[in-house]
C-alpha cells in the first residue's frame, strides 16, 4: 500500500515537472511582449534589452527553467514583476478563497450524488427521474448562467443572500457561509450531474453481477449488500469523476468567483495573465498542479483502500 | 463444439426490424427541435451581413442604454450605445467558430492517437494513454487564462488549445473502440485475406466508431462554446469581437439599471448549448439505444399462485412454475412455460437442459432471487408445504442461507472482489445465525478446511483475485453449506472449471451431501454429472420439463427424441474428449 502510494506520488511530481515546463515553454515565446508592456511607451530597444538581460530573459529557455525549479526546492517561488509581492504568499492567500469555495461544493457534491445515485439504482422510479433531471440541468445549463440567474433571483431580487462580496470563514462563519452560498450551489449543481449518473450507472452495474445474487441467497439484507457490497465496488470510478470533478470545479470557480466578486484565484490568475506577470503565472501553475496532484494521490489511496485489485497496478 | 453454441433460442431468433440512425433520429422530437433550433441560430450567424446593416461596434451615444423597441434599436443598445440586435448576431458567429475550432482539433488529435494507441502495440498505447491522462489532470480554464500572454485573448487560439485540452475525451473513446474492434473476429480476417493495417484502420474501425465521435462531438461544441463564453465574461480576448460572453459581462455590471440586457445573449447562449447536449443526447439513444433503467434492486417478482401442493411429502416441490420477462412491446415473453419438480430430503435431482431452456431462470425462482424485471406469472413453489412465492422478502431473506443455499456457475464473479474471502463467508454466517464473530471465524476455517482448502488461514485472508478458480468454488461450496441447509441448489457447479478439478468438486458434493443428508437440486447440461450424482433426472428445453425420472430410466431408455439428441451429443462429446487426463464421471456413462 504503501509503495503503491509512493508509485502514484512520484507519477504525480513527474506531471508536475512536465506542465510547469510546457508552461514555461509556452510562455518564453511572449518574453519579448512581457518585457514591452513592463516599460510602456517609454520603451527603446536598448531598454528592452538591458531589461531582458536583467530579468535572465534572454538565456537558454532550459536554464532559466531548471533555475526556477531549482528555486522551488529552497521555497523561492519568485517575486511578481509588477508588484515586488512574493509569489507564494501571494499565491496562499488567494488559494485559500478558492479552495474553501471548491471544498465545500465537492463535499456536498459527493453527499448528495451518493444519496441520490444509490436512491436512483435501488428504487427506480420517481427519485430515477428525478436524478436524471437534475443531471440534464447541471449539463445542459452552463454554471455561468446558473450563477446570474441565481444573483438575480436571491440576491438582487429577493435580497436574501449578498451578491458579492467575501467574509473569511475566521472572521465571522455564518457571513462566509452566506457569501459564499450562491457560488457553492452553482458549482455543486454542476457538479452532481456528472457525479450523481456515474454513481447511478455503475451501482445499477453492480447491482446486476452475480456476487450480489449469491450474497443475496446466503440471507445477507439488502441494505448491507447495496452499501457494504455494491457501493464499494462502484466507488472506484465514481472516484476518478471525483477528481475530475475537483479539477473541472477548480477551473469553473474561476468564473463564478468573478460573477459574485471573490478575491479567489480567478481575478488573480487573469490579472497576471493580462500583465504578463510570468513569475506569478509559472507560481500559479506549481500550485495548481500541486493541488491536482494531492487531490489526485488522495483518491488514488481512497481507491486502493476501498479495492484490492487496485493496489496491484 | 458445445450444445449451448448449436442450439439457437427459439425466442431470441425474432429481431425487431432495424431502423437506420437518421430514421430514430426524425421520430425522436427531442432531436428534431433541437436541431431546427440549432439550424435556425446557424443561419442566424451566417445570413447576419443581410439581417443587419449595424456594425456591431459602432457606438452610437444617442442610444446609450436604449431600452428594447427603440426605433432602430429592436432590442435597444448597451451602455456604449452599441446595438444589442447586431452583437448578438454577430456573436452567433463567434460562437460557431469558437465550437468548430475546439471540436476539429479535438477530433483530430483524439482520433489520429486513439487509432494510434488503440491499434498498435502494448508500449505505444501505454504511452500514448499516459500522455492524454496528462493533459486531463490540468484544469483547463486555468491554462487558457495563463496562457493569455501566449494567445494575445485570441479566440481561436483559445480554442486550439481548447480542442487539445478536449481530446482527451476522443481519445479515449477510439482507442476504446478500437481494441475492441481489433479483437473481433472480422479484422482477423481482413487481416488473413491480405489487407495492409491502413486498409482495415480505414474500412471497420472509422465505420465503427463514427456514432460515438458523432455523439461527443454534440458535446464538445457545446463545451467549447461554454468556455469561450466564459472566458469572454471573464474579459479574455478582443472586446472589438463580440461575443455571448462579453455580452453576459456588460449585461450583468449594468444589471441595476438596464436588467433585461443580459437576457438576450444569456438567452442565446443557454438555447444553444442545451440544444447541443440534448441533441448529444438524442444522438447517444439512436446509436447506442435507450440507456439502462434503474430497477428496484429488491422488488419480488408479480406473483400468481395457482394451488400449492401442501398434500406432497417431498421436501420441494413446483408446480406448474411459469415466468416471464417484460418485452420492450409491452407484452410479456415466457421463459418458463410451466415447469413441475419434486424433490425428496436427502435425494439429488439433476435438471437438465441447454442454456435458454430456462433450467437457472426455476432454480432462482426457488431461491427467490430472479432479477427484479421477471415475473412469475403462474405456479407454485413449496419447501416442506410451506408455499415460497407469497413468502415476504424478510421471511424468504430468513430462508436464504438457512435452508436453501446455492451455488453457482462461475466462481469468480460471485465473490465481491473488495471483501477477503474470510469476510465475505463470516458475513453470510452471521446474517443465517447469531454467531458471535469469532465463533464464525472459527466455523469458516473449519469449513474451508471441509472443502479441502489446505491453507484455510491463509486462503481466509486472501481477496478473491489472490485464489484459483477451482479454490473460489471450494469457497463457495463452504459458504453455501455453512448452515447445513436441507437443500442445495448447484448451478452448473464445475462448467466454468478446469476438467480436472470437475471430478472433484463433484466428489465434494457428494461427500458433503451425504454428510448433511441436503437435497441437491443440481442445475446443468451435462449428463456426465448428472449420472454421477442423481437419482432423478428432469429434462428440460423451452421452458418446460420434457421427460422425468430416475436417472437409470432415461439413460437406459430415454423417451423424448430431444432428451435422445442430448444424450447423443454429450456421448459424441465424450469421444472427442477422452484424451483429457480425468473424466471419470463421463466414463460411468459409456
């Protein structure tokens, strides 16, 4: 179990090395721009260059690489171009905006589509369809729309819940709850709809296969073969949507928190972006990746804890 | 050659007509309003240089904020007093490309490489996988906005890296089909007949997987174009193109003073990637056929009890069982068409047949455990005169374990690969009895031990995939007669075995029923089985019982031309095989 862990691990850190440097790659071919827009109009191409010279920009696109990622090991993330802020702490502080955001929509995401999925694949029917409406909704509304729709009914409207807005969860929780409760519903309506049909298809799967008939003839209930048996079994693919799921909410948060004004992740990364600010951006990847990475070996565990054969490979 | 793969089911032979895909395609409304909607928005966006004479950028200050019905202005104008018609037709544009562009790069990239990976060697695919499972573990939206110093905003060089990020998905999908096409007998053939690996790559993989490109292609317009909306909300890009989402973003920072302006490219946007979706889906039920229904996991079947026979002695009796399976015409297909058994304590009947005679489909209905869509439509079923088919589910869960126990054909799949063979059978043991766990513990090491496991610890804590297929049905054989039941039911108990082990599960059996003094009923089509274990024989082919007896009648005198055509070919069989290091229960019979 455990060299499983460390397999999944160092396959986690060799996808981090790869997308920083395609990034990074990928970046160096707007160096030129970056440069440009740091010194505006007052730009000559003597500045330009003594300028490029100075950031390193105009080293080998390997070098610069391998001492950014060197930097990384020695907790030096970089500091922004524009704003002389370290990147790291820049880069928590947001972070953890965000992640409280997706945190609780994947929680409640994964309580209501396990409810809701066994509920479907065990009695049919009324709470089938209904699942399955829910799913069409979460697949056919996009969270954008969901979330003006829902600000305008609530918030601007109603005037039960704030439109925009931010109350960190250590200054007064029932204000964060409140703030961030629109974003939470969009982001878990979205979310269910894939999570709740992998969780009904593959419980419906598991329920027809013969190991549930012999455990049914040998007099075990049928609550303990549905949760105990069948559940576990299903779990496995419903964790690889989980993680899917955390990196689609990961990205679709960074739309929902500018539509209700969060100082998340979203506005940050696009303001980098938009000023080219590469330390930052480079910062912003390594910590996404990480996040994917962790989350990633997390449900990696999960599943070779829950299924045995998973451990093997 | 066996007898299941001669004999075809009478009943399976009728297949409705088959329709082509375009056909379900008209008939379904869903797919038609969906794609009249998705026309009428395309040529929308083409015919928008004809509909509109406005430049969808022109600011004119005298409209600023017009509100809808304006002369000139049918849905007013922004706060830039741009004309909100013109955008929004413009936008149609926008859209469509942002769509095609994501969707054509993901296509090609996924299907070149799935081909790639799905038809070459173990080492490519690997590679191959791994590097899409890469680029699916990076949030895209993230990638798109950080790579704005990259794309300059562009739309579509948003989009080509878009279609990148989306090829996963396409990937999957054909290499997916592709391994399973290249395994079908057909490629093989092509293959021997000469064609070179292109040749058949084009002929009957592409025609293969055409319906599930087509359906994830509906989808991923749909998500392209979500994201290209998105992004623009989000101010990525021109804001000289206009699009739904920058549309969506000034609509929305003007929302308390002009409301109805994000409605309209709200309006546009939701209708076309619902129609997109729903049209994907629609797409998904003509291919593919209408998805799996969820069915109550626990319902008993309908049940109509004729008369229970309570004057019979024997330990179980049927009596004119009949059950039937739902067809998708709303009438109801026989599968048993009205089957009587007896059976004595302690005795071995042998029910025989080929699959589809519906030999399982009566043992599960003893047992209480056909699928939840059957439904015995008349009969009865009586264990010690008690009637079972009224039986609640509780009462019968009681019974179950208790005193009829099973088991089945395949050894493998009836242990939940997540439980320790040890768990799984304590489990069992516990629910028939009120055993404290380590006495169950105890009882199933004894038991394995029984069965002639010779390492019961060992075998105890191993999870199924750790054992052999001959040991799973030893474990089975254990968990099935762990409450002494007074009758077992084997389902074709060593098919699925090597000949080698058959002999010996059969001697189990036998040994352990003579031990518990249980009736077996023992479900197979193989008579080398049954004249080593039954004293009486029931033959069965269409859902009913053909020609009973004892066992010495109908080998040495079989009545009914079908039970002389079975015995006929399992003798023909027995020839072929009498190479094979052990057959002594087949040897019994010549």
């Amino acid at each position: 179990m455990i060299l499983y862990a460390l397999r999944r691990l160092v396959a986690g850190l060799v996808l981090a090395v790869l997308v920083t440097f395609i990034t990074f790659l990928l970046l160096s071919t707007s160096f030129e721009s970056v440069v440009r827009s740091i010194l505006g109009l007052a730009a000559t191409p003597e500045s330009i260059a003594s300028l490029t010279h100075s950031l390193g920009y105009d080293r080998p696109v390997l070098v610069q690489y391998f001492e950014w990622l060197g930097g990384l090991f020695t907790g030096d993330f970089g500091t922004s171009l524009f704003t002389s802020q370290p990147v790291a702490v820049a880069v928590t502080a947001r972070l953890t905006v965000t992640l409280s955001l997706v945190a609780t929509a994947l929680t409640i995401t994964v309580i209501i589509s396990v409810l809701l999925g066994v509920a479907a694949a065990t009695r049919g029917g009324a709470i089938d369809r209904i699942s399955q409406g829910i799913s069409l909704l979460g697949y056919i509304v996009p969270g954008l729309l969901l979330a003006i729709v829902l600000v305008v009914v609530f918030a601007v409207n109603l005037r039960i819940l704030p439109a925009t807005g931010f109350v960190p969860f250590a200054e007064n929780p029932a204000k964060w709850a409140a703030s961030i409760t629109i974003p939470v519903i969009v982001l878990v309506i979205g979310g269910i709809a894939s999570m709740t049909a992998q969780i009904r298809g593959s419980m419906i799967d598991e329920l027809r296969k013969d190991y549930v008939r012999t455990l049914r003839t040998r007099g075990i209930p049928t609550n303990a073969i549905v949760l105990r048996h069948a559940l576990r079994n299903a779990s496995g693919p419903a964790l690889t949507v989980l993680s899917l799921e955390f990196i689609s909410m990961f990205g679709g948060s960074l739309i929902i928190e500018n539509v209700f004004a969060l100082p998340g992740f979203g506005s940050y990364s696009f303001n980098a972006a938009l000023q080219g600010d590469i330390p930052v951006i480079m910062g912003i990847t390594v910590f996404s990746v990480m996040l994917v990475v962790t989350v990633n070996l997390a449900t990696d565990i999960a599943n070779g804890w829950l299924n045995p054969k998973a451990r093997m490979h | 050659m066996s007898i299941e793969q001669l004999v075809v089911e009478p009943s399976q032979v009728t297949v409705a007509p088959r329709r082509s895909v375009f056909g379900k395609l008209l008939r379904d409304p869903q797919a038609v309003i969906t794609m009249a909607i998705l026309f009428i928005i395309v040529m929308l966006g083409i015919f928008t240089p004809w509909l509109t004479s406005i430049d969808p950028n022109e600011a004119q200050l005298s409209a600023y904020n017009a509100p809808p019905g304006t002369p000139g202005h049918i849905l007013g104008a922004d706060q830039s007093g741009r004309d909100i018609a013109s955008r929004l037709l413009h936008s149609i544009s926008t859209s469509v490309i942002a769509g095609l562009i994501g969707a054509s790069v993901a296509l090609v990239i996924g299907t070149v490489f799935g081909l790639i990976g799905g038809y070459f060697g173990t080492k490519i695919r690997a590679g191959t996988e791994w590097l899409f499972n890469l680029i699916m573990t990076f949030p895209g939206l993230l990638l798109l906005i950080l790579l704005m110093p990259v794309t300059k905003g562009d739309y579509r060089a948003t989009m080509l890296i878009f279609g990148v990020l989306l090829s996963p998905g396409i990937f999957r999908i054909v290499r997916n089909l592709v391994v399973g096409v290249k395994n079908e007998l057909f490629v093989d053939a092509a293959r021997v007949s000469g064609l070179s690996n292109l040749r058949i790559l084009a002929r009957h993989v592409l025609f293969v997987i055409r319906g599930p490109i087509i359906i994830a292609t509906a989808f991923m317009i749909g998500s392209a174009i979500g994201i290209q909306s998105g992004l623009a909300f989000l101010g990525v890009g021109s804001n000289t193109v206009p699009s739904f989402g920058a549309m969506i973003a000034e609509g929305f920072g003007n929302l308390y003073v002009q409301p109805v302006q994000f409605v309209w490219p709200s309006l546009m946007l939701g209708l076309m990637t619902a129609s997109l979706v729903l049209l994907g889906n629609s797409l998904r039920d003509a291919f593919e056929g209408v998805r799996p229904k969820a069915s109550r996991a626990t319902r008993r079947p309908v049940t109509v009890i004729t008369e229970s026979a309570a004057a019979d002695d024997a330990l179980l009796v049927v009596q004119d069982l009949a059950i039937g399976y739902p067809t998708p015409s709303g009438g109801v297909r026989e599968v048993v068409t009205g089957v009587s058994l007896r059976l004595e304590a302690g005795k071995t009947l042998g029910l025989v047949g080929e699959s589809g005679s519906g030999k399982t489909q009566t043992a599960f209905a003893v047992l209480g455990v056909l699928p939840p869509d059957a439904r015995i439509l008349r009969g009865s079923i009586t264990l010690n005169g008690r009637e079972l088919l009224d039986l609640p589910e509780a009462k019968m869960r009681q019974l179950r374990g208790r005193e009829i126990a099973y088991i089945p054909q395949e050894p493998m799949s009836n242990l939940d690969p997540s439980y320790t063979v040890g768990a799984q059978l304590v489990e069992g043991i516990r629910a028939s009895s009120k055993m404290t766990a380590k006495d169950a513990k105890a009882r199933v090491l004894e038991l394995l031990a029984r069965v002639g496991i010779t390492d019961p610890r060992r075998t105890f804590d191993s999870y199924p995939h750790q054992i052999s297929g001959g040991m799973a049905q030893r474990v089975l054989i254990a968990g099935a007669v762990a409450s002494r039941p007074t009758l077992l039911i084997a389902d074709e108990p060593t098919t699925a075995l090597d000949v080698t082990v058959q002999a010996d599960i059969l001697d189990l059996l036998r040994d352990l029923q003579q031990e518990m003094g249980m009736a077996v009923l023992i479900v197979t089509h193989n008579f080398g089985v049954v004249a080593d274990l039954c004293d009486h024989i029931a033959v069965m082919t269409d859902g009913t019982v053909v020609e009973e007896g004892t066992a010495l009648d109908i080998f040495r005198n079989p009545q009914h031309e079908y039970t002389q055509m079975l015995l006929g070919s399992i003798l023909e069989d027995t020839v072929v095989r009498t190479d094979a290091p052990s057959r002594p229960t087949t040897e019994a019979v010549s």
